[in-house]
C-alpha cells in the first residue's frame, strides 16, 4: 500500500540523513576549533565552511523549498552560496564560528526531521519518493568526502583512524576482461534517488574492449616513473605536460623519494607507498600518460558503465556490478569505514558478471570522457548542480571512492573534476579495443 511504502521511504530517509550526520560530526570533533577555521589548503574550504554549508542547503531544500518555511538565518545564504565565493577567499568572509555552526547545522535537521515525519512523499518531483531528502543526503556525504579530503591535505599529526581493509590479490586473476560489443542500457530513470546528471536512461552501442580487471596499483604506476615517464613528452597531452613541467611533478600528489624508497603521507603518517593497492591522487593527465606509456588507454565513461551494469546472461544494466542489491562491506570499500583503497582484487563478491573487480568504491577512476549532459536532460532541481559544469573542461570520474557513502554510489552515479586534479581520491584503470 501508499502508506507502508512511504514509511519504507521514511525509513530510508531518516537513516541516510543520520548515517551523514555522524560522518559529519566525526569529521568536525575529531580536531580542536582552531583546525575548523584554518585554510589547510588554498584548493579546499575551511572545515567549519563546509560544515555550515551542509546546514544551510539543508534549510534551502528541506525547510524553505519543501515545506515553506521562512528562512531561520537569511542573511548567511551569500557566505554558503559555493558560486559567489571560490574556495580559496571562504576564510576571509564573515563565517560563523565552530560553535554557532554546529547550532545551526543542527537546528535545521531537528525541524527536518519533524518535516520528514509528516510531509507528504508523493506529487511532485521534488518530493516523490522522498527524493528531495536523499538528495540532501547525498549532498552532505559529498561534503563528507570534501572534508575528508581536506583532512588528507592537513598538516600535523592523525586525528582519524578506521581499520584496516580486506586483503587482495591477484593471483590467477586475468589482467583485463573482454566486454563483447553491442548496446546497453546508460543511465536510469527508474533509481529514485539518482540525481539530474544520471537521467535518462538510454541505449548505448559501444563496440568490443579489453577493460583492466582490476584498478592500477602503485607498483605498475612505480614501473612508469622508473622508466621516466614524467620525463618524456611522448606520453602526455600537452596541457598536462605544461602542468607537470611547472609544478615539477614527477610522482603522485603525497608521494616522496626517500632512502631508495617510495614513501607517501597518508591522513598525517608517512608510510611506504604499497605496491599492490590501487593508485591514488593522480591527476586525468597522468592517468592519461601512464595509459598511453602502457600502450592502452582510458576507457569511455560508456565503456565503464558497460563493464559495471551490463549483464551479458539477461542484456539488462544491473544497478551495480554484483546486481541490484545495495552495497555491503562485503562487496565494495565504501563509507570511510577504511581509510584507504583495498589492494587490488580485493571484493570478489563485488565482481561484475564479466568478472571486473573493484568498480565501485576504493577508488574514483578517471574516464576519457567529457562531463556532458544525456539526451533527454533536464536540470533537477537546480542548474548549478550539474549543468553549469557541462563542457569539454572537465572529465568524468566513476565507481566512488572508500571515502563515498553508499547513497552517493551506484553504477549510474557520475562524478567530474578539472583534469589537473589530484588531491581528490582519484585513481583508474585502463582499456583498449578489442
Ligand atoms: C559532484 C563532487 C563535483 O563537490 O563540487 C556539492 C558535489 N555540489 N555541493 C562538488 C556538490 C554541490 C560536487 N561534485
Ligand atoms: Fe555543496
């Protein structure tokens, strides 16, 4: 009946907006004020900016737009707008402090939830399966990702800890996978919580490839640098060549040469860079380079939702590579519960039905593909989440990160950034044609 699937649907979105929650908290308490309101790094915003951003959407949707309420606090919609301030000038303007952020942040959810107990969940878009609830969800998870990332670039000592993930190995695995040519199902129209981008769903006919089994890992990664790679103009496109020759990039971002030895700053230690884990913070142009160096390249963003959804037995696109249930621990490295990508072949019980290993979480993968809109795209709710950014000036990334939560991961679920980018939870996998 309506009524028990709108309490499912309550459900849902009571534990997607608490899961957040906590992650929010644990990433705001685990450090003293001072650290909240520092600029750890001129690429992100301070930490207590984010926090208050997250409350303040969170108003906007749920309170303002869903329920019609008046705003609490109008006057700091400008500081939170992330269009009218850069990231780099958020410590200079008028930000609530610490304390009064953390009021404010949870001020809004107590009416929240209120609101979710009793707003209806059907007729209109925005609320239809509590749509506007999960977005909000989504929303500050991705904040989660961006404070935790702000944390990786965070001097001093660790203020995070989580256990370690599952072993790998790839013993008996197949380097790549053939995916057989022919049309699928990209993208959803039925996933009720999938935002605008991934919308609608549509046939793709991609032809045959060889897809990586597993992301690349340090070590592969370590044979390029050891053969010069960042010294050899062949490999790289030329905005990328420019970028490592001005920076004077020659390894991953948080890599050092020390003793012989790779070492890498991991949330405030200093380890040796593990060769059989999936490599991390490299930038499009990097992975474009190591992918050419390597004699392949990377795959299409169709090419990577194929390998992920597409099941050869029944022609239909899975919800996620093992099939339409949602993820558990079992089956992918997701949610911040490791504090790293998982070493490669990690997750069998995650494998696609082609047998590709590790899509979904521990690692973003960078895609050779724009970031632009489906036929048939409409812009829901809001330009600014997805449509401002279509173009050829950024890339898409997919499968999550082991800091992405589950309700921001799924098989459709497209991620982009600037193809200089590093300091995001970026690694790939390669492809070539078959
Ligand atoms: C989808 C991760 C690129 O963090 O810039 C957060 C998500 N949009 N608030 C970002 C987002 C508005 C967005 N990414
Ligand atoms: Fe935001």
């Amino acid at each position: 009946t309506p009524v028990a699937a709108d309490d499912v649907l309550r459900k849902r979105a009571l534990e997607a907006l608490t899961t957040a929650r906590a992650r929010t908290r644990l990433l705001t308490e685990c450090v003293e004020d001072d650290e909240l309101t520092a600029q750890h790094s001129p690429l992100m915003s301070p930490l207590v900016w984010d926090l208050a951003h997250i409350g303040n959407q969170e108003e906007q949707w749920l309170l303002r737009t869903v329920a019609g309420r008046d705003a609490i606090r109008p006057e700091i919609d400008s500081v939170y707008d992330a269009f009218e301030h850069p990231r780099a000038e958020r410590p200079t303007l008028p930000l609530l402090s610490p304390a009064e952020s953390r009021t404010y942040a949870s001020d809004i959810r107590g009416r929240v939830l209120d609101v979710l107990e009793a707003h209806p969940l059907h007729g209109s878009p925005l609320v239809d399966a509590a749509f506007a609830f999960g977005m909000i969800a989504q929303h500050e998870q991705q904040h989660d990702e961006t404070m935790l990332i702000t944390h990786q670039l965070r001097r001093g000592p660790a203020a995070l800890d989580a256990p370690e993930p599952p072993g790998g190995g790839t013993a008996g695995l197949p380097a790549e996978v053939l995916v057989p040519a022919g049309p699928f199902t990209m993208g959803t129209s039925t996933e009720p919580w999938a935002l605008d981008n991934e919308r609608p769903a549509h046939h793709r006919r991609v032809d045959a490839f060889h897809i990586d089994t597993t992301p690349v890992t340090n070590g592969a990664f370590q044979a390029f640098v050891a053969d010069g790679g960042y010294t050899d103009e062949r490999w790289w496109a030329p905005e990328g060549w420019d970028q490592i020759r001005r920076h004077d990039i020659g390894a991953p971002l948080f890599w050092r040469r020390e003793g012989g030895q790779w070492l890498r700053r991991r949330f405030g230690v200093t380890e040796p860079v593990p060769e059989d884990e999936p490599v991390l913070h490299v930038s499009w142009f990097e992975a474009d380079a190591y992918a050419r160096w390597a004699g392949r390249r990377l795959p299409t963003e169709a090419e990577w939702e194929k390998a992920a959804r597409h099941d050869p037995a029944s022609g239909r696109s899975q919800r996620y590579p093992w099939g339409d249930e949602d993820p558990t621990p079992e089956r992918a490295n997701l949610g911040q519960r490791h504090l790293r990508p998982a070493p490669a072949g990690a997750y069998p019980e995650g494998a696609s039905p082609l047998g590709v290993r590790q899509l979904i979480g521990d690692v973003w993968e960078w895609t050779s593909s724009d970031f632009l809109p489906y036929p048939g795209f409409a812009a829901f709710p809001y330009r600014e989440y997805s449509e401002v950014f279509f173009g050829p000036g950024y890339k898409v990334l997919r499968g999550g990160s082991f800091a992405v939560d589950a309700v921001a991961c799924r098989g459709t679920f497209r991620n982009w950034d600037l193809p200089v980018r590093r300091q995001i939870f970026c690694g790939f996998r390669t492809a070539r044609d078959a």
